[in-house]
C-alpha cells in the first residue's frame, strides 16, 4: 500500500481519542521503510545499553593477553571471540555493546541539557523580544562563531577529562540550536488569535506560554532532539579519538576507534567493527529524525 | 523518490563495508603490491627522516630535549663523543688526562673548522662554556649539569684546561652531552643568540641550511669536515611528523626514508614491508609508574610492595609490548653506570600481594587515581593492563587520561597526579647520579613527595668522589635501599625501533635518540 492510501484513510483529523492517534502514528511508522530501519536501530542501540549485562558474551573490561587481537571467530576457529580481540585481548562484541551506554547516555543527556537551556532561552526571547532577545541571541551568535572541538579542548585541558564534562560542554554550545527554532516559533505564535485570545480572558505569561507556546513547539524540540543525538554521539567518538574522554578501561565507540588506529592494517577487527556501530546507530537516529519532521512539521527549517 | 535512492545508496555502502573487509579476512593483506615495491622516487642523493617533534631552539645551552638530539646531532660536536655502542670516543679533543685532581688537560683537534669557515681552537672551547657557565645559559636548563666547572683556562692555541671545582665522576660523558657541543664565538658574536638558536653553527657532518618551524629542516653536506670521506649524503631533510600514524603512512608511501619511533603497535606493519627493515635498539629510557608517596594508601611502604608484587611486568612486556621492552629492576637501564645486576625485578605474586595489602590493613576495593598520558596509544593498553593485574588483588584503578605535557610538567611536579603516575626518565648521562639525584633528592622539581635520610647521604657520598669502584658500592647500597621501598613501579626499559628503507645503507639506530647519519649513504 502506498504512502498517499494510509494518509487519506487514516487524517488524524477524524481521530478523537490519544490512544488511536498514537496508534496511528506507529502504523505510519512501520509503514515507511526508512523510518521503520531507523527505529530498529535505534531501538537496538537502546536495547544494547539497557541488557548490556545480559546480552554480552564476556566481561568488557576483562583482560585476556593470550587473545590479544584474536581475529572474528568466523577468520579464525581457534579465537574465542565472535568480532575478535581488541589490543589487549578484550572481547569486541563485548565492548561494543557495553559501549552502547556511554553514546546514549552522552547523546541522551547532552540532548536535555542542550534543550533545557535552549528551550528556556529561545521561549524568554521569542516571547518578550526586546533587550533580552537581543543580549540572548548575541550570545548565541558567539556561541556559533566558536569551534566546538577546540572549545571542548580548552575545557577540558582545564577541568579535564571525563563522559560527564563532555555531557556539559554539549550543553553549553548545543543550546544554540534549540534556542533558534523555539525563538521563531513563539515569535509567530504570539501573533496567533487563540494566543491573543488568551490575553484577552486574562491568562498570565506564564501561563499562556506553559499552555499554549510550548505544546506548539515541542514537535520541533523533539525532531531537533532526535537528531542532535546522532551528531553528540559522533562527537563524543570524536572527542574520545582525540584522547579526552574516559577512563580508557570503560568501553566507547570513539576510544575503541582511537585504540585501534595503529592496528589497522594488522587487525582490520578492531577499527571496522566499533566504526560500523556508530555507523548504524547515527544512521537509525537520522532516519528516524528526517521522518519525525517530514511526519510532524515539513515546514521546519532543520 | 528521493528517499528510496538514499537508502539504496546506504545499502550499497554497507554491502562495500562488509565486502572489503571479508575481503582483507580472506586473503589477507600481504599479498598487495603496496608492501614490495619501494614506494621511494626521485631523490638520488637526498635523505629524508620523519621525527616526532621540533624543539623550537637549536641553541644547544637552552635545550633538554632528545628532538634536539635528532638533528643537532649532525650539527654539532663536542669536545668527546659517544658512538652507537654508548663508547666515549675522542672528536674535537684529540686526548685528555687528569693534571691534578681539580685539573683536566684536553689536547685540540688541529684543522677543524665551523660550517661558516671559522677556525675551531682554544678560544672557542673558553667562548663556550664561559656562555654555558654564564648569565647567558642559567637562563637554560643544561647549567645544572656542569656546576663542577669552574672555568676554561688556555694553555696555548690547541690545549685547554678545565679547572674543576670539586671532582665530578661523569664529566667526561657529560662533556659528550648536549650543553657542551662547542658554538662558533664570533657568530655568535656577530649575530646574537636568538639568530644562532634558529640558525645554528657547529663543526658537524651535515649545516643546517633552512628550517621552519613544526615543519621540516634541511641539512647540507659540510664541505669542511675533518673526517675525510663523510659525510656521504649531499642533503638530509628532517620532516616533523608528530602523529605515529602520520608518519608510518609518510614512511610507506615514501615520503621519508627513515622513521623515528615507530610504535610497538605499527612495528608489524613495519616488518611486512619489503622494501624496509624495521631495526632495534636499547634505550637508557625506563617507564615507571612513580607513586606520590604521601598519598594514602601508597605512603605504607607494604602497599607499594604489594603493587610491584601483583603485576605481571613479563607477561606486559611480551604481550602488549610484543616483546619490544626488557625488564627492569630500578630505575636505570642495564646501559648505565650504576645498575645493580644482582638485583631481580619483583615477581608476579598475586598471592603475596594480598598478603602485604593485608598487613598493611588496606580494605578490599580500595580505590586509587592513576595519571597517564592521554595520546600515548602503547602506555594506554599497558596502564589498562595493570589495573586488570591490581583489580586481582582488590584495588580499583581509575585511569585519568589527560595532556602529555600537562602531566610531566604542571601535575606532576606539584603532586596532583593521583596515587601514581606514568614516567618515563632517560638517564642521559648513563650514570645513576643524573638520574637518583633529579627524582630521589628532596626538592627537585620532578621529586615533589619522596625523601629519605639514608638516600640524600648516599647521594652525596656518590658525588663527592672520582674513585668509580667507590662509587659502585655506594650505588648498590643505594638501588638496594630504593628497590625495598619501591617509590615506583618500575616497568619497562624500553626498545627504540626505526622504520628504514632499504635504499638507506649503513644507518645504526641510535640507543639515546642521537641520530647519526656521517656515515649512512643512499643505493643509488
């Protein structure tokens, strides 16, 4: 069935009731190759992170030296591990799916932080303009203008290193982002007659804003979110590769990634694997974003 | 539309992902045509070595860096010279003796000239360490080695004497050091220091001819060297490449022909090549995990024991370093003046390591803070080693990665780096005195926790005679003193390796990072 069938069937206009809406909305899901691969990747990538403890073949951070490097099993029969050994012989899958945690959670976190701040900011500016809008979105011109990774090095060299302080800094640049789109939404907002005729019976700031500007904007917040996940995860690798993440005995994406860097044309395992998930997990929460938006809002600039 | 060709277009790359690297699984790497073809065309009488770092000064009186060493290696002599065998040899002074204890006579090369055409003699041996002695170099960090010097008195054009003021044991090799290569008195003169530490002059094979910073520097043959026949090589191209990734993708696309420290980790690679040898060589240079000793739970002398007792030091230097490394019982190389051989480095036992850790009333789990350095891939695997052998025993390691330099010269000195720490410590002179005196002695800058009576009466006793067969004893005392209270985790002595290309005739891989190329030449 095409897209355009389910579409004419199913306006969500005819729906009453959350329930069915919801329902509604993961028919269209399911229905739409690109977002359906997305959410399964995602949904794998979470379900890593959650049963790591019990999905993994061996302990993460256990050290093997006998099986340092050990090729995929399906190379070589005699290696214990399924993707092989990492340069000190821990296993891959292992650390791959433990190092699920560490992306979601910088990747989670960073995202409400970055939109706690975003939102807040972007609501006060687009919604009583004036100096405050100005100071605000100066400072998100800064903010802009700033490298990220050269930023988050200077930070860090002074705080050092740590999954929490990146999780920070995200929050610190990032909000930039949310702050934009809630700005311009509640700017046109506020000129719509139902907010104007909530002024008129009396609603407060405040109110008018909890009520009526944020469940307007919040499709926008979560699209934004969505892919901003993906982006915090390849900067998290980044920031990892470069030798400013964690603890090297807990296992990420990006540290695999730079602990391997020497091994490549010796242990192809060690780089190739950790690179496909964060392949994978990046591309299902693309996809998953580009239809959130094209379902929720086509007309937002993201 | 444009939907389905994106994810048709994913697909594809995935099928290219998974069938390239089935593919390398299959066959496996080396039948390539990338590893036996010599990758290196278009220079006939031009070498290039790829380096790790550029100290930003030639002027060898503000410098302590082995990247200095590299190149200004070939740039400058000393009066006495240390060949790839760590012998001393005779180069500017032809022959010394001692006149009396506090006077050292040394007969001068005749003939030698600078780069520039100035004539080497008397004066510019008395121009040099009067400048090293001076105002000129308590400004660097090579004063402190030669505070034995009083002066330089001329006898007559080709004989100085050094006037001493009290014995000093390792004067003869430190003359071969870095702060006693001898500088040209009237360039120096006539240009000033700051031209001479970017435009540097010595009696060298090879004349520095043009250098930029972070970047490469270019050597050419000097036309009046004294050794007849060197050197062979018309111009020698140092680039800095300070990325070990880089530089082996330099090496094998033949960009450079000889690669400085190539990591344990690329050294098969290296081996595969067959256009290349990767050679070896023992360095005076010990990694060590030194522990604050004021911190709690290292500051019982039983659980620095146990620590040392509970890693497998064998099993790191065979598996992570692939062998590349020997075992050590303190901190200095089996090269050195001073090493004690009947001393064994600790075993691995697990079980005694509990023991001490017991007795020593620390609790199971007990959590401690380790410091290396972020960007060094090698000691990474091998502090994460070391905290799997100490989690056996019941200590949790937290490994804090943080800024090379940051750790040796801003945490380090003021304590902050956690119960231990990593360190590497060179011992230039290979003497135990330059390097039981900078990190044992209270108050020295990398020394900021450890004292101990016993050991600060050692070390004077060591210094204050030339009688070497003393001096041994002293320092067996002294390492068997520093062996029982392990005021670090002494790891490895580690192993040099060199990446060079076949067409590279004659180059003998230095032990002490002093790259010498006089008597290397190219296969035509």
């Amino acid at each position: 069935m095409s897209e355009a069938a389910i579409q004419k069937n199913d306006r969500p206009a005819k729906i009453k009731s959350k329930k069915n809406k919801v329902l509604i909305f993961f028919i269209k899901l399911i229905r739409n190759p690109s977002a359906l691969i997305g959410s399964l990747l995602v949904l794998t990538a979470i379900g890593c992170a959650l049963f790591a403890p019990f999905i993994a073949p061996y302990n993460p951070e256990k050290i093997n030296l006998i099986e340092r490097l050990a090729p995929p099993s399906w190379v070589d029969p005699n290696s214990p591990y399924l993707l092989g050994g990492d340069p000190i012989g821990r296993d891959l899958l292992s650390r791959i799916i433990y190092g699920a945690r560490v992306s979601l959670l910088v990747g989670i976190s960073g995202v409400v932080l970055s939109s706690i701040f975003g939102v807040i900011l972007g609501l006060i500016a687009g919604f009583f303009r004036g100096w405050l809008d100005e100071l605000i979105m100066r400072i998100a011109d800064i903010q802009l203008a700033f490298p990220f990774i050269l930023f988050a090095i200077v930070v860090m060299s002074i705080l050092g290193s740590g999954i929490w302080k990146i999780i920070i800094i995200l929050g610190l640049t990032y909000w930039v982002g949310f702050a934009r789109i809630v700005r311009g939404q509640t700017m046109s907002l506020k000129e719509t007659e139902y907010i104007q005729a909530a002024y008129v019976v009396g609603s407060n700031n405040f109110k008018i804003i909890m009520k009526h500007v944020l469940p307007n904007v919040f499709s926008s917040i979560l699209v934004l979110s969505t892919l901003y996940i993906a982006e915090f995860i390849l900067l998290e690798a980044a920031l990892t590769f470069l030798g400013l993440g964690s603890d090297p005995t807990i296992p990420s994406w990006g540290g695999m990634l730079a602990d391997s860097r020497n091994y490549l044309s010796t242990a192809w395992w060690t780089a190739t694997f950790p690179g496909i998930a964060i392949m994978l997990t990046v591309m299902g929460f693309n996809l998953l974003g580009d239809w959130l938006r094209d379902e929720l809002d086509p007309n937002i600039q993201i | 539309m444009k939907k389905r060709f994106a994810m048709l277009l994913m697909v594809a790359l995935l099928v290219v992902v998974t069938a390239l690297s089935g593919c390398s699984s299959s066959k496996g790497s080396s039948s390539s045509s990338g590893v036996s073809k010599n990758p290196v065309s278009g220079r006939s009488n031009e070498l290039v070595v790829g380096v790790d770092g550029d100290p930003h000064s030639w002027d060898p009186i503000a410098t302590f860096l082995l990247a200095w060493s590299n190149v200004a290696n070939s740039v400058f002599e000393g009066l006495v010279n240390r060949d790839n065998n760590l012998k001393i040899h005779p180069a500017l002074a032809t022959s010394w003796k001692y006149i009396n204890k506090n006077t050292l006579q040394f007969k001068l090369r005749k003939g030698v000239k600078f780069q520039d055409g100035e004539p080497f003699n008397a004066a510019a041996v008395k121009f040099t360490f009067d400048r090293l002695l001076g105002p000129e170099g308590k400004k660097g960090p090579q004063q402190a080695n030669y505070t034995s010097i009083d002066h330089v008195q001329i006898i007559d054009n080709n004989t100085v004497n050094f006037i001493l003021k009290q014995p000093d044991p390792v004067l003869i090799t430190k003359l071969a050091g870095y702060g006693a290569v001898i500088v040209p008195p009237k360039y120096i003169k006539q240009h000033g220091a700051q031209y001479f530490a970017n435009h540097p002059i010595g009696t060298g094979p090879y004349k520095m001819t043009s250098y930029k910073k972070d970047n490469q520097v270019v050597l050419e043959k000097n036309k009046y060297y004294w050794k007849s026949g060197e050197p062979k090589i018309g111009k020698v191209v140092f680039r800095i490449i300070p990325d070990p990734s880089t530089r082996l993708a330099d090496f094998q696309t033949g960009a450079i022909d000889i690669m400085k420290t190539v990591q344990v980790s690329q050294a098969a690679t290296v081996k595969k090549l067959k256009y290349a040898t990767l050679m070896q060589a023992s360095t005076p240079t010990v990694y060590s995990l030194r522990f604050n000793v004021k911190k709690s739970p290292v500051n019982h002398v039983k659980v620095r024991q146990a620590i040392n007792y509970a890693i497998d030091k064998k099993a790191i230097i065979d598996k992570v370093l692939n062998g590349y490394g020997k075992e050590i019982s303190t901190y200095q190389s089996t090269l050195s003046f001073g090493n004690n051989p009947n001393l064994k480095p600790y075993p691995y036992d697990p079980a005694k390591a509990k023991k001490l850790l017991a007795s020593a009333g620390v609790k199971n789990g007990t959590s401690l803070d380790m410091f290396i350095s972020g960007s060094d891939a090698t000691f990474k695997e091998v502090a994460q080693t070391v905290s799997a052998y100490l989690q056996q025993v019941g200590l949790k390691v937290n490994i804090h990665t943080v800024d090379g330099s940051t750790l040796t010269s801003k945490l380090t000195p003021t304590g902050k780096a956690g119960q231990f720490y990593q360190m590497g410590w060179g011992g230039w002179t290979l003497d135990f005195d330059n390097t039981a005196y900078l990190l044992y002695s209270k108050g020295q800058f990398w020394n900021p926790d450890f004292y101990d009576p016993q050991v600060e009466k050692l070390l004077a006793a060591e210094r204050s005679t030339v009688d070497q067969t003393k001096r041994q004893k002293i320092f067996m005392q002294l390492t068997q003193k520093l062996y029982n209270d392990v005021p670090e985790v002494n790891l490895f002595q580690t192993v040099a390796l060199y990446a060079v290309n076949n067409r590279v005739v004659g180059f003998a891989p230095p032990h002490d990072d002093r790259i010498n190329l006089a008597q290397s030449s190219l296969k035509k």
